[in-house]
C-alpha cells in the first residue's frame, strides 16, 4: 500500500493521507516529482523520454517524462525526484545535480484497462543536466520498457499535435523548455 500526501491548491500537505490507488479511483489531488533529463548535442536541446510498460495503469506503451513518480507521504518533491531517478533509470544523483524549475497542475479523467482514472496532481519539475549514456541506464522493467533521446523542439510540435506515441505532459514540457533556454551548455555540447 503506497500512502501520499492530500494536498492543497499549492501542493502543500493538508495533513491527510490517501493510498495512492484511492487518490486516482477519486480524484484526490496529489504531489508528483518530474525529472525532465537533457542534453545538449549541436546546438540542438534532447530530452530523454522513457517508454511507459504496457502493464502502467495509465498511458501504457508511451514516451513520457525523463522519470515521474508519486510523492509518498511525509517525503519532500527534491529526495523524491533522486529516488525516481534511482529507481526508474539507475541515475544516483546528488541533490545539487537537480535544478527545481517549477510546479504545474494535472488534471484529467481517462479510461485505461477498462476502469476510470482520475488525476488530480501538482507536479514539481526538476531538470537534470548531467551526463548519460543510455546503454549505461538500468530501466526498471515493471515501469518502463526502454529509453530514447528525442529532439526537444520536435517533441514539443508532436506533444501540441496530439501524437499518440507520447503521453508528455505538454506544461511540463514547457516548464523544461523555458528553464533550457536560459542554461549556457557551451562546454557540455556533444560532438
């Protein structure tokens, strides 16, 4: 049983907890960290995205956030996010590696296996610049199946384009993509 914190419209603790499968069945708004992974090759931003298994119970077989998850109860959006990275990619980040670039709201209803899934989620976006070498990434297989750079900007145009190969959520993304056009990567640009 997985327990996370009911939030307010700001995304502070009200004190309450819900397990999380309650939180989607009902709607009750939540904190999730989202850990956008870039890089920088020709002049060109990429993003990593990661391909959603087929057994996630929403948006299973698509291109999604560099790694997300949940915010369990009593744990902070920062250690949250370097225990995703952690678990989903393998990444042991330092908490000075993952630069905050703000927090946007989800909120949606959708069908997903044949049962209602609510969303109702502060997220709190964190970039992270370092260096990674996908063939060195260690998926975990129940989450996600594989990972792939994207070009940042094309990304952007499908996600606005309704693409089904993504499931990327858009203000996310754009968080992101205004934190990166004020980052000077002149000595991290790949060759």
């Amino acid at each position: 049983m997985e327990l996370i914190d009911i939030v307010d419209e700001l995304g502070n603790p009200t004190g309450e907890t819900v397990e999380r499968s309650i939180a989607h069945k009902d709607g009750i708004r939540h904190r999730t960290a989202h850990v956008w992974i870039a890089r920088k090759v020709e002049e060109r931003w990429q993003v990593l995205l990661q391909k959603r298994a087929m057994t996630k119970d929403s948006f299973p077989g698509r291109y999604d956030t560099s790694s997300a998850g949940h915010i369990q109860a009593g744990n902070e959006p920062l250690e949250s996010a370097i225990r995703e990275l952690s678990e989903e990619l393998g990444i042991l980040a330092e908490p000075e590696q993952l630069e905050f670039a703000g927090t946007f709201h989800i909120k949606y209803e959708k069908e997903f296996h044949n049962k209602m899934f609510k969303d109702n989620e502060i997220a709190f976006v964190y970039v992270y610049l370092e260096n990674v070498d996908i063939e060195k990434v260690i998926v975990q297989e129940e989450e996600l199946d594989c990972v792939e750079w994207f070009d940042l900007e094309e990304t952007y145009k499908e996600c606005i384009a309704h693409n089904k190969k993504f499931c990327v959520p858009v203000k996310g993304l754009e968080i992101a993509m205004g934190y990166l056009k004020n980052v000077k990567m002149e000595d991290k640009i790949i060759k």
